[in-house]
C-alpha cells in the first residue's frame, strides 16, 4: 500500500511507492542507490505551491537531516544540513554567536 505525503496545505498531494526519511548523508546515498528504476524526488518542508515533490516512485523527506555541522562567527558562516526548519537554528547559532539576518515567516 502506497503512503500519502502533502505540502503543507493540502494543495498538492501524492501517493509515492515509498517515503524515506534518512539520518544521515550516508542513508540518503544508499536509499538513492536502492531506487533502481524508481523516480526520485526530495521533500523539504512542503511549503511550495507547485509539485515539484509529487512523485509516484520514491519520496526522500529530509526531516531526518538537521542540524549545525559548523559555524564560524569570524567568518559569518555556518554549514547547516538542508533538513533543517527556521526554528531549529535560534539557539544552535547563537552559542556560536552568530544569527540569521533575515528568515521566513513560516517556520516549520
């Protein structure tokens, strides 16, 4: 039985063979590999009003990738992993002194 995955609206919805949330960069590889013939679309945070995440084949959600990999107050930089949602990054990069100059209203 396939799952059902849905932007945040509703709007757009889809019915993929499967959905994936891998841990870490190492599981995402392999599920990619494990596609086979299967499409493949990534998920963020479903916030787009068009289907570019609608798939039948396989979904991969990156819900399971966040967090700071590093930061660098000197050179106003962090590496963050693309799983990550607006709300996680307040405390992380204010322990490492830095902050996000301009964000998104929607922060989920």
């Amino acid at each position: 039985m396939s799952e059902h995955w849905s932007n945040w609206s509703g709007s757009i919805r889809c019915a993929p063979q499967a959905i994936a949330t891998p841990q870490s960069e190492r599981e995402l590889i392999a599920r990619i590999k494990d596609s086979r013939h299967r499409t493949v679309r990534v998920a963020g945070s479903g916030h787009s009003f068009v289907p570019l995440c609608a798939s039948d084949g396989l979904l991969i959600s990156l819900d399971g990738l966040h967090g700071v990999v590093s930061a660098d107050a000197q050179a106003r930089q962090a590496t963050i992993r693309a799983g990550t949602k607006i709300y996680q990054l307040g405390e992380p990069l204010m322990a490492c002194g830095l902050a996000l100059e301009n964000q998104g209203d929607i922060d989920r």
